[in-house]
C-alpha cells in the first residue's frame, strides 16, 4: 500500500518523460486516457502471475506492477496445502509472507498435490485439500499443464484431465466459488515435427520438455482440449478459466464456440497476444466485442531468480525496463489500431502484431471488472481515506467545497449479491473528517429516479430502502463488528439513521446529522452530503475516536431500483446489507 503511494509521482514523471523523448511514435499520448488512468490508480488486474515467495522477488514484483498500474497480481503459483509434521505448508507461507510485505498486492491460487493419486481415497483427500486451502484464504486453483501431459499413474498411464477422480474437485471449487484456472495443451506447433522449421523453433530448442509431437507418448492435441471441454460440461457450477487464450489461441473460431456454448468457461489472455495478435484484427476485435464479459487481462508475468515475460529461454535475463515495455505493448495492443509492430514475447516467434483498439467500456471489464467480479469473494476489503478539515463547513449537497477536491475518490459499483460491476450506475464516495464531524460525500449517476412522493421530511420512513437512496454502515470498533450505525438518504433529501447491535435495530436512535442533496437533472447526477457528529457514532465508552491511521469498519451501499441495482462498496455476496464480515475501512488521514 505504502510502496505504491511512493511510486505514484515518479509514474506521473515517466509518463512525461516518456511522452518527450518517444515524440516520434508518441504511443503514450495514443493510448487511451481512462486507461492511463486506471493505470495510474493501479485499478489492473493481472489474472496470471507466477510470483516467486521471498521479500527480494516480491519487492522487484511490486515494483515493476506499480511502474505498470497494476494493483493486484494473481499469483497462480501459490503451492500445495500439503503440511509435514505440523508445519505450515507451502500455500501458507508464501501467502503470509506476501500478505505481510504487500498487503492487498496478490491474490494466490493453491495448487494440488497428487502424491496420494493411487490411494482408493485420493479423491476425498483431494476435496480435503481444496476445503483446506479456501480456509487458508486460496482465491483459486491452478492446473498446469501436467495433466494429460506429465502426470503419470504408479503402471505410467497418464492421468487424463477428464479422469472422473478429479470430478469432486472441480465441483468443491464451484460450491465454494474458487475459480479455476486450467492450463491444457500447448501451442499447436509444439504437435509439429522438432527442426529449425518449426517456427516456434527458438522457444521449443530451449524446453525440448515441451514438445509433444510423438504420438506414442502424447495425446493429440485436439484430444486434450476435448476432456477438458468435458470436465467444463460436467461442472457448470464451477467457473474454468481456460488460460493462454482458452488453451487454444490458434483458433479463434474454435474459442468462439466453446465460449458460446459454455457459460462457466472464460478464457484469459496470458502469453498469447503474439499469437491472436497476428490474425485479422478485425475479426480478434470482434470476438473480444461478443466475449467482453469472459475475457481476462493477464499476462505470465514471472519473477523467480530472473524475469520471465509471457515466455523465456537462454538469452539474457530481462530486465526491469524490459519489464515496462511488456506491459506498455500489452496496452499498445488492446488500445490502439497500430499495425504490424513488434510483439512483446520476440522468442514466441518471428512475426508482427495489429492492435485491436478496444473501446472504454470493454477495456475496464478485460482490465479488472470481470476479474472483480469473479475474485469477489477473495479480493481484500477495500480502504477510503477520510483526509482531515481544520475547519468546518456549510453543506451544498453538491461536492462543491474546495476540501472535496483533495480528498480521494472511491467507487461504489457493484452487484452486493454477485460482485457485478455496474459501471453505468458507478457512484463517488469520498469522506473528510473534522474534530467534531465525520462529512461523507456521494456522487451518483441516474436514469430515472424512484423516490416517495411525497417524502416524508418530519419523521422518519421505515423502508426508505425500498426506493433509491445511498446508504453508509459505519461501526467503530473492528472487534464489535456487529455494533454499527447506518445511514441512509434518498433523492428528495427524505432519510434515515439508526443503530444496530445485531441482530437489533433501534430505529428511535437520533445521531443529530446535518444532510443536503442536489438532483441535476440534465447531467443525471444526484449528490449527497452528510455532516455526522462524530460523538454519535463512537458513542460507546472507549471507542476508538478518529486521528491519523485509525480504521474504522464500513460498507457503503447504492439502490438504484430503476435499473436493479443492490450496490455494495465490498459486496457482501449475500441478499442482505448486513453482513459485517465483509465491511470494508474507513482510514482517517492527516
Ligand atoms: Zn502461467
């Protein structure tokens, strides 16, 4: 979190120097500029990371990913639960060493062991281990590419990736809404004869391991994306995340059926732009158009003794610099039209890539909104820092006060069932603090308003909920998490506080708040201030009062009943609001 705040001005002054000294191709002036500003909010995503566990490899991750805008890495190389003699197992340790240095910066996927495959109770064993790692904290599992290809039996069969063993595996994982990401196969020319001809020669030469061209020893290739197209049909409760371009980039009609046909299939996009990027962009960009909502950003970043970006061999190691032209490419691609440059895995093959130019709203959903909503049970509770007032001020209800402007944003814009994002209906909240008041601030985009008419502006109305409103849940103390209040207000300035002590409501309760709001129809914009005494929400004996780098527990909430929208701030995954466990932080800063 710190580390990343260190880096923001320095991003802002490579941007600059980097739009100088490349005026001549001025790429970053052509990408486009909501992306380079999610980037420098380190909104990404990067569903396909493996990430050596040790303080040096973590840090050069952090840092790269932070040049990048890349907030949260997936490290699918997460281990095995598998514990000996009591000691914590392998997933244990790199997560908490990783969670303890970069907090929020990785998500980890757990991998399986198979050392029990040919005991009666492998498959009980198994389930025990996926339960193990969701206790863990395990946001997914990864599959290498070892079944169907490595992993052998005790009589050397190989274990096929269809193999009804597996079967209660891939179903835990959906009960328990751990994605999986499954690699199958390889690229089609690691089938094809071993020989300078082959042109994925320069990669295939360095990893002879990879070549699967003879047919006593290997499946064809069309018969592994078969089972796993199998394991995909017998499990539509389970998410698969068919990595590399669903396995089989070369095909693109192919990877449209399969997503057709299967609403539990996604597909990410690790280390396979140079291939897709060598077709008719037109027709990737039209597939990227009709998927938008099962493609993932993702890129095989590697960090272990040397980089490894998208693939490597026995050159050089890459270096950091290396490193930003990667990820700059990866933008390159999805943002701009350019044709015919050089792609960002030179060793993959001998060939140039056409950009694809995506517009805005497929690029957040491929970045990190559909990664949001499939890691919403996993991704760590969000943060909003309240900055500090040194005086007081009147409410407008319309954000206009200088203090909001230095103050940060954050989005309210999802699903609380689902972790959907709603990006049409995304709403601001910003927060200030002051000694006596806590000022929370939201700014939210509408169609069509639905209120009560009219509003009741003397007492107050029990189901106010039922209508639009924007509603905070603030408690103090991160032990008494079902001790909170709640606020609400609606359009017409109509609203409602109380106090709960689960599972009890006092409705009676009165916190003495100061409230405006403003509806600007032409924008389709109504905002909402509050001005809450803060003696009315810490009011139990020694609650923890607001000062620099205290937290308090909160979740901020949007109904928006014209268009279905239940918003959460940290979805609760759940039909109720009042789900504590997944409140987010309220951070009071200087
Ligand atoms: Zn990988």
């Amino acid at each position: 979190m710190h580390a990343s705040w260190l880096v923001w001005p320095l991003f802002g002054a490579l941007m600059l120097q980097g739009a100088d000294r490349f005026e001549s191709s001025n790429l970053l002036e052509r990408l486009h500029p909501r992306a380079s500003a999610w980037r420098a909010e380190h909104r990404l995503i990067d569903l396909h990371q493996h990430i050596d566990s040790t303080p040096e490899h973590l840090a050069r991750a952090v840092a790269i990913l932070d040049l990048a805008g890349i907030g949260v890495g997936v490290n699918l190389s997460g281990g095995t639960v598998t514990s000996d003699s009591g000691k914590p197992s392998v997933f244990q340790q790199r997560k908490e060493l990783a969670d303890r240095l970069f907090p929020g910066r990785f998500l980890h996927y757990m991998n399986l062991d198979y050392g029990a495959w040919d005991h009666p109770d492998f498959a009980d064993q198994a389930v025990a281990q996926i339960e193990e790692g969701h206790r863990l904290g395990a946001a997914g599992l990864k599959e290498f590419k070892r079944l169907g290809l490595y992993l052998r039996d005790q009589s050397g069969e190989l274990i096929a990736i269809d193999d009804a063993r597996l079967d209660p595996v891939w179903q835990r994982c959906g009960e328990l809404s751990m994605p999986v990401s499954i690699h199958v196969a390889d690229p089609v020319a690691f089938w094809l004869p071993y020989n300078q001809r082959n042109e994925r020669w320069t990669e295939l030469k360095d990893h002879p391991k990879w070549w699967f061209g003879d047919p006593k020893v290997f499946p064809p290739h069309e018969e592994l994306l078969a089972a796993l197209e199998r394991v995909i049909v017998r499990h539509p409760g389970t998410t698969f995340v068919c990595v590399h371009f669903a396995n089989n980039p070369e095909d693109l009609d192919w990877v449209e059926d399969q997503l057709d046909r299967h609403p539990n299939m996604m597909a990410d996009l690790a280390a396979r732009i140079p291939e897709i990027g060598r077709k008719n962009p037109e027709r990737v960009r039209e597939l990227f158009l009709k998927h938008q909502d099962r493609l993932l950003f993702a890129t095989d970043f590697q960090v272990y003794d040397r980089l490894t970006l998208g693939s490597g061999g026995s050159g050089p190691p890459p270096t950091n610099d290396q490193a930003q032209d990667f990820f700059m490419k990866h933008w390159q691609w999805m943002e701009t039209q350019d044709r015919d440059f050089e792609h960002m895995t030179p060793i993959q093959g001998d060939w140039t890539i056409s950009g694809i130019d995506l517009p805005e709203n497929v690029l957040r959903k491929i970045y990190f909104d559909n990664a949001r909503e499939l890691l919403s049970a996993s991704l760590p509770p969000r943060l909003l820092q309240a900055h500090h007032l040194s005086e007081d001020f009147d409410l407008s209800g319309r954000l206009d006060h200088p203090a909001w402007e230095r103050t940060p944003v954050t989005w309210l814009d999802q699903q609380s069932l689902s972790g959907e994002v709603r990006a049409e209906a995304a709403t601001q909240v910003k927060a200030l603090w002051s000694e006596h008041y806590l000022y929370v601030g939201f700014r939210a985009p509408f169609e069509t308003l639905h209120v009560y008419d009219p509003p009741n502006m003397e007492g107050e109305r029990i189901g106010l909920w039922e209508r639009d409103v924007v509603e905070m849940f603030l408690g103090t103390e991160p032990e008494q998490a079902h001790r909170y209040k709640e606020f609400q207000v609606a359009p017409t300035g109509e609203r409602l506080d109380l106090a709960l002590e689960l599972p009890h409501r006092d409705f009676s309760w009165y916190s003495g708040w100061l409230t405006a709001v403003h509806v600007d129809e032409t924008k389709g914009q109504w905002t909402t201030e509050m001005k809450i005494p803060i003696t009315a929400v810490a009011d139990a004996p020694g609650a923890p009062r607001p000062g620099p780098g205290i937290r308090w527990p909160v979740n901020f909430y949007r109904m928006d009943t014209s268009r279905k929208g239940f918003m959460a701030w940290n979805p609760t995954r759940h039909g109720s609001f009042h789900r504590p466990e997944r409140f987010g932080w309220l951070e009071f800063r200087e």
